[in-house]
C-alpha cells in the first residue's frame, strides 16, 4: 500500500517536473527557410537543456545577415515576445535574418527561486486560441551544476563576481567550448555569429525602471555610428533611447566581447519593465501583460525613476513595441552605412501598429 502512493507521488512529481523542461512550440512564417540548434555549432549541447531553436530566413537579394537573440534571461518577457513575433511572422526581401528565441534555454526550464514569479503568462492569438508563454530564471537552472561556486571568475578575463553570475549567459561571453553549460551556450552564439558573418547581433533585454541603463540602446565601439544615428531615427518616430556605449573593462557581455572577438557589430536593448524592479507589488501575469504598478507609478510620480512610468503602465506592447521598432531603425540606419549589407524585411507590425492590435494579434 504505502509502496503504491510514493509510486503515485513519485510518478506525479516526475511527470510535473518532466513537463517544466518541455518548451512550447513556436509556429513560424511560412517564409521560413530553415531551422537550426546551437548545438550544430557546439556538439556537446546536443540533448542538453542549453541546445535551443534557431531559425534562418534568406531574402531574394543579397545583403547583410542580421542576428536577433531573445531570452538572454528568461525572466524577461518582452525580448523573448519580439523573437516570437519576428518568427511568426517574418518575410526577408533583402539579406537574411537569424532568431534564436531562447537564448539560454535552461533559463527558460526554471524559475526565480523567492521572487514569486508567476510560472506563465497567456496572450489570445489572432485565431481565438490562447497561447500560454512561461517565465524563466535570470540564470541557467542550477541543476546544471549545483552548488555555484562561492565567486565566479569569467573565463578568459579573469574577472571575479558572485557565484551566482556563473549562470548568468550575458557574463560568459565569449564562452567556453569545453567550459560549463552556460560558458558552452555563449560560446556556440559566438561560434554562430562567427560561422554565419553576421554583420549585426542585437541581444533583447529588460530591466528594472529603476536601473540606471533602461531604455536604451548599449553598443560596442563599432556599433556606434549606426545606433546614434538609428536613436535620432527613433526620436523622430516619438521613442526616446539612451545611447550608452559598452563598457570596455566590464567583461562577459555580450556587446563588449562579441563585439571584440568577432567581426559583427553588437548592440543590446533595455526595455523597462516592472517584473525586474525591487518596488513592484503583486506579481502576477497581469504584471508582465500591462505592468499597472501602484508602487512603481508612484516612484514616478516622485521623480525616482529613469524613465517616465505613466499610470496606464507600460504594457508588454509597449516594452516589445520598442524592440521591434529599435531593430527595425538599425536595420535602416546599416542599410544606409553600408548598401551591401542592408537588411530589409516586411511584415513585421510598427511600435502604432502593436499598439493598435495587440501582440495577440501577430502571433500564429
Ligand atoms: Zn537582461
């Protein structure tokens, strides 16, 4: 008898936590080329929780190769969302773009110990049908090598920071082929930026309103000129960003090091939102979906914050809007630089358009 309910909670148990490792689908556009893994370009990821979908779309013409990388950190929502959306719904006239959605896909299979993160969050698709999306962790599980060590020393740098930043994928680059599982994941994101020439990497992120880098543009030294003039762009459209430049003795990210160690030019994009932030109050999927922060519009009532924080929130629509609309002023702003590698593509909605319709309405 009690062998038959440990068997039952044994079997409950297993099957809940086999499920947390099971991702949910994405359905790309039809105009999809071809679908990759990291892992064809690092082996040993192969059938580990850091192997992760990517997926090519060539356009006619030739031109540059544009690299989206989504789900950095898991507990993010908003640059995982624009991944999604350019997935479903791409078309390439000129160039080629490559999205890997979940940037570190271990992050993706756990979650925030103590932050009382909602484990999902569901957004209606144009069809009617509800699609459920789940909320990561910052870092990789920690099953993939428990405990963290007491400090984490980034490899090849020798840079020291706590143990828990071992996980952490934007503080590995450029990455470890034989290193830990998160050292490998960044190594194979290089390694896919190296072996596809990308011309433009452009790592999506969020971040408490009140941290001082937030809605911003971070570029490496070789990315600047394109993202001044792309931010003057956006000013023009009515979306105001920072330009911040990559620090030069901060390393492990992305910007810095990919920007150093390969040929592509690297920026990353800081939205605000309030799941990150310390202040926030009830935290829930309505947090993620319309950020409504009583906590948070006070804050900015007072003045406390770095960007405005207005009281009807700042919805996911507006947090993967500005994403949307930043890659799509870099890609005319590298188009005017260099003609020959310009990156042109279409139906992808405006920042007014996902306003309008909402992000439901572009997923498949
Ligand atoms: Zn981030």
């Amino acid at each position: 008898m009690y062998f038959l309910i440990v068997a039952v909670i044994v079997f409950t148990a297993g099957a809940d936590f086999v499920g947390q490792r099971q991702l949910e689908p994405i359905y790309p556009s039809y105009a999809l080329s071809k679908m990759g893994r990291l892992s064809d370009y690092l082996p040993s990821l192969r059938d580990s929780d850091g192997d992760s979908d990517l997926y090519f779309f060539n356009g006619r013409e030739p031109g540059g190769t544009l690299f989206i990388i989504g789900g950095t950190h898991p507990n993010e929502p908003a640059g995982f969302m624009s991944a999604v959306i350019l997935v479903e719904n791409l078309q390439v006239q000129k160039g080629r773009v490559i999205v890997l959605p979940r940037g570190n896909a271990s992050g993706f299979t756990a979650t925030e110990p103590q932050e009382a993160f909602p484990g999902t969050f569901q957004i209606v698709n144009r069809a009617g049908k509800e699609r459920s999306f789940r909320v990561g962790s910052r870092f990789s599980n920690i099953l993939e090598g428990w405990p963290d060590p007491i400090i984490y020393r980034h490899y090849p740098s020798g840079q020291v920071l706590s143990g828990a930043e071992t996980r952490n994928l934007n503080r590995a680059y450029p990455g470890r082929a034989d290193g830990t599982l998160t050292e490998r994941m960044a190594y194979a994101i290089t390694e896919v930026v190296r072996k596809e020439s990308v011309d433009l990497a452009i790592d999506l992120h969020e971040a408490a309103p009140e941290y001082p880098v937030i809605n911003a543009i971070v570029a490496h030294e070789r990315a600047m000129d394109i993202a001044a003039l792309a931010t003057v762009d956006l000013q023009l459209e009515g979306l105001e960003f920072n330009l911040e430049p990559s620090p030069t003795n901060f390393h492990g990210l992305i910007h810095r090091e990919m920007g150093d160690n390969t040929g592509a030019r690297v920026l990353l994009f800081e939205s605000a939102g309030a799941l990150q932030g310390r202040l926030r109050g009830a935290t829930n999927a309505e947090l993620i979906l319309k950020s409504v922060d009583p906590f948070y519009i006070k804050a900015g009532e007072l003045g406390k914050l770095r960007v405005p924080f207005p009281k009807e929130g700042i919805p996911l629509e507006i947090r993967t809007g500005r994403h949307l609309a930043g890659i799509a002023a870099v890609c005319r702003t590298m188009g005017d630089f260099e003609p020959e590698r310009a990156i042109a593509y279409s139906n992808i909605p405006s920042y007014a358009e996902l306003q309008e319709h909402g992000i439901g309405f572009y997923l498949q």
